[in-house]
RNA sequence: GGCCCCAUGGUCUAGAGGCCUAGGACACCACUCUUUCAAGGUGGUAACCCGGGUUCGAAUCCCGGUGGGGUCACCA
C-alpha cells in the first residue's frame, strides 16, 4: 500500500459529535495500524459559522479520547499550514489554472437571483441545476458586470455528459451521469473556496492517501473527482463510512440527547468505553469479541470490515459498555476520575477528598453497582454524610416489624462491646445474634442497613460498617430507633 | 421529486452458495449465587423486508417492488 496519510477535517462551528469522533477514530485507527499519518485539518472557510471556541473543544474532545495527531493545530508539519483559511492563496493559485485552462469561469449571478430560479424550479418540478448562464460570457459582459458592482464567483465547467465513477473502498463502484451535476461554484465572491473545492486542493496538496469520511459526502465525490481530473491531479482513495442514527432512524441531533463528546465526557462516561462502543457502530471484528483497547484496535482494525449499513445508536449498550470499563478500570484509575464529579457535586468535604486511602475503599466497594462516574457521588454519599432520610418502601417494610426497636437497640449493643470492630467480628457478632433470635439473616440485616444507609441497596453489610467505622455505627443505629419510635 | 446508498431479532452485528436447526453482544424474561442492589453464571423469547428468477441447493448471486437513509447552497 502506498504510504497512508489520512485526515479528519472537521468544521470549528460547534463541537464534535460522536459520529464526527467516529470518523476520527476510524482515520486515526487505518492511520495508526498503517503506520501513517493522521493529519487535523481545520476547515473554517465559512467565517459566518465561525466560532472561536470550537477549535479548542474538538482538540479536547480528541485528547480525551486518547486519539492524537501527526499534522495539525499546534503540531506543524511540512504540508502547512492546516487551516484553511491561512491557504487562501493555494485555493487562488489553483483556481487561476482552471480559469486559464477554460476549466471554470466567472458567474455574476447573486446569490438572490440563484435562490429566486431555485425556488422556481422547485416550483415547476424540476431539478434545481444552475443553468450554466454566465459559461461563454464574453469579455465585454463580464467587464459591464463588473462596472455595476458585481462580485462574481468562480464556477467548474462541469461536464455534460459521460459517467463519473467513484472506486469506494466500502461501498463499492458508485457510478453518478455528469448530466446531473451542474456547474458548482468553487469560489465564493468573498475570495473564499467552497469546500468541494478546497477540500480536493489540500487533500492533493497534502498528499492524502485514503479520504475516509461519512457517508453523507458520498454524492460530493463525483464532483470532486470532476476537480481532480481538471487540476490534473491524482485521485486518493476514497471510503465513505455509514452514518450513526438516532433511535428514531434519522440524523443523530440534540434533540435525542447527548450528541457530543463533551457530554459524554461530564455525564461521566469513560473514553476507552465510547472509543469502545463507537468503533463497534459500523464496523467488527474478524473474532467475536466486545472488548478491545485502543491498541488492540489499531492491531485489528481493517476498512474492509465497516459495514455498508446505517448503524443506530444506542444508548443502552454505551452505558453497559461504560459499566464494564468501570469495573475493570485499575481501582486508582477511577478513583482519579471520580473525584472531579464529587467536587462538583460538592457533597463530600475537601478533607474527605484527600483521605485518598478511605476514598478508595469506598469508591472500590460501590464502583461495580454504578454505570458511570456521574452516579459516584450519590452512591458514596452516606459514606460521608448523615443519614437524614430512609428509603420510603424500605422503611415500611423493615422498620414496621413488631419488635424492630428492640432488635436494633441490642444489635447496637452487641456492636457497642467488640473491642475490634472488624469484618469478622462484626460479622460473628451479627451471626450471634441472629441464632440465638432464630432469626432469617434478613431481618436483622435489612433493617441495620437502612438504619446505617438510608437505603435498601449496597456493599456487603458488614463492609458498609467497617467502612463507616463503629462510632458512626452506634450514632446512626440510635438515630434510626429514635426515628422509628416518633413515627 | 431527481440522483445515490442501504436492507439478518427492538438495537449493534457474524455470515462472502451447501459448515445455518442462522452465531455473538445489548435489552428483556426465568433460574442460580447472595444479607440487599449490582456484578457473575446458566437457560429462554426474538431476525434473514416482499416477489420473481439463477442453481441440485440461496440469508448469501441477478431482476423488480417495498421500506429506510443520504444528498440536491456563494454550509461543510
């Protein structure tokens, strides 16, 4: 294969949407197990849609999940620079050779009257094309049009008829009639390219191998080609992969959810799980298997194994796949990442924070009953704080028992006397005392457990008061008696 | 609407003419483990869009329908 170098191109107008990051991952991934270059290429040639921020939030996005790039923003190559807009005279260069070659030509037509013959068109039932008015103005004209104030952009003489083919690395040969094209514009008459046309510039000029992108641009590449072959350039390869859809069978957007990788980010889902699941949308491995690390993916990742079909997103199986991170994450591992979600969630105090020994032994006795980070600080919270409420079914169900009080009140006793409060003798004492009652160990535990946690669910029992330790132990317990006699 | 792409359980997918009585994963159900909740283990419900061909034989190849998606800008 010739030498792989491959880019992800996104737009700074926003952030990047996970179908964006699975695009990403798929270059950085054919990049890595190539041993080629993964090339970030900014295209801001639109400075209505601009926005400052947006750089720096897909550059995050990125780090976060563990992709990196050869070329690109804060990392010069010789192929720069690698935003569009610092290109403008690559985009001129190449424009002038089309205007001379009879390539392209000037259109003085506004923007008002394409959409006015647009709208007609429609209207009338037709294709909306351009009509290719302005291809044989003459001089005289273009300089009478120019007198009038007109700015004119520069449009591809597009062929008329014959087929354009696209070889797809994934769907296959894609043929489109040139009848159907119409002549686009690659020039804007702010001086900027359009993306067709700035898009073939700098993936030749950056000797692109292999452009692999969503598949929504599959019915641009015809287009693109036209450029290719009027520049006299060589084609790169192309695979256009399937798009990411939302339950509802259409285009993924805000309005079903979290979209973008920020968010998953602070809804505290793990990178490796959405690199995980994400590569799993569209494409598979040559052995059934779910888990793979980033390493194991640039091992096995092949183009040849992206599936042809729209994949739709699921939720449910990102945060089971989170779970499972979760779980076999190194226990310091979460432990770091969790500890940013309690400080927002503020409920644990600084002190507490930087008993990192305790923290994780709490963290690691909750972290396989919670998907992700986000759930952390409302599992551990009675680790750290007062019980001041009880679960209500879990109430009424444990501390309505005749004689509940009384079971209590000497279970706290029984754990009132050990000498060393640990999980053996806690446990032992409990046992005790179930025996001698002839009690199920149920109706001693599950009523202990609201007493001490507020709720029905957790860690092992005796676990719970090692980790609350024994004075905590005795307080909650009397509080709980207390509450159950004002009721 | 034109053009293009796609079509295996609810969802992600395996499958490249006989290995398919269609495999795995999520979800769901049951059982199990257990002091609870999870996790784990075991089992189960559930799919080849339809119709024609081709072939001894089709989920797999061809054609046609249907359905879904994408795209038709001086946006990328």
């Amino acid at each position: 294969m010739t030498h792989v170098r491959v880019r992800f191109a996104p737009s700074p107008t926003g952030y990047l949407h996970v179908g964006g990051a699975r695009t990403a991952l798929f270059n950085w991934l054919f990049a890595r197990h190539h041993g080629g270059q993964f090339i970030l290429r900014i295209e801001d040639t639109d400075r209505a849609r601009l926005k400052e921020e947006a750089i720096d939030n897909f550059l995050n996005s990125f780090t976060w999940l563990g992709i990196d790039w050869d070329e690109g923003p804060g990392k010069d190559g010789p192929y720069g620079p690698y935003h569009q807009s610092e290109r403008i005279d690559l985009y001129q260069t190449a424009t002038k050779k089309l205007l001379a070659s009879g390539h392209a030509y000037y259109c003085f037509c506004t923007a008002e009257e394409l959409e006015e013959r647009r709208e007609q068109a429609r209207r009338e039932g037709r294709p909306p094309r351009y009509d290719s008015r302005c291809r044989d103005l003459s001089a005289a004209e273009q300089e009478q049009l120019r007198a009038k104030g007109r700015q004119p952009v520069v449009r591809i003489k597009a062929p008329e008829e014959g087929v354009t083919v696209v070889n797809d690395l994934i769907k296959g040969d894609v043929s489109f009639d040139n009848s159907t094209l119409d002549d686009f514009v690659i020039m804007k008459s702010d001086g900027f390219p359009t993306y067709n046309f700035a898009c073939v510039v700098d993936d030749s000029e950056m000797q692109i191998s292999h452009v692999i992108r969503a598949d929504e641009h599959l019915s641009n590449t015809p287009k693109q080609i036209i450029l290719y072959q009027a520049l006299g350039l060589d084609l790169p390869q192309f695979a256009h992969v399937p798009m990411i859809l939302a339950p509802d069978r259409t285009k993924l957007s805000k309005r079903h959810g979290a979209t973008n990788v920020e968010e998953y980010r602070d809804k505290g889902f793990l990178p490796e799980a959405l690199v995980n699941y994400l590569v799993l949308l569209g494409w598979s491995p040559s052995e059934e298997r779910e888990f793979f690390t980033l390493d194991e993916l640039v091992r096995e990742f092949d183009l040849g194994r992206v599936s042809k079909t729209a994949a739709v997103y699921d939720n449910e199986k990102m945060t089971w796949m989170n779970g499972h991170y979760l779980r076999e994450l190194p226990l310091e591992t979460i432990v770091e990442r969790a500890i940013p979600f309690l400080e927002q969630a503020g409920t644990v105090s600084r002190a507490d924070l930087d008993d990192r020994e305790r923290l994780t032994r709490v963290i690691s006795a909750i972290r396989e009953r919670v998907k992700t980070l986000a759930e952390i600080p409302d599992a551990v919270d009675y680790f750290y704080n007062e019980v001041t409420e009880y679960d209500e079914k879990g109430a009424k169900k444990h501390f309505a028992k005749e004689g509940v009080v009384e079971l209590l009140e000497t279970a706290r006793e029984r754990l009132a006397g050990l000498t060393e409060f640990t999980l053996e003798n806690t446990e032992e004492a409990y046992r005790q005392l179930i025996e001698e009652r002839g009690l199920s160990g149920g109706a001693l535990i599950h009523p202990t457990r609201l007493a001490l946690t507020g709720r029905t669910w957790g860690p092992g029992l005796f676990e719970v008061m090692i980790l609350l330790g024994k004075e905590q132990c005795l307080q909650r317990l009397a509080a709980a008696v207390h509450h159950i006699k004002g009721n």
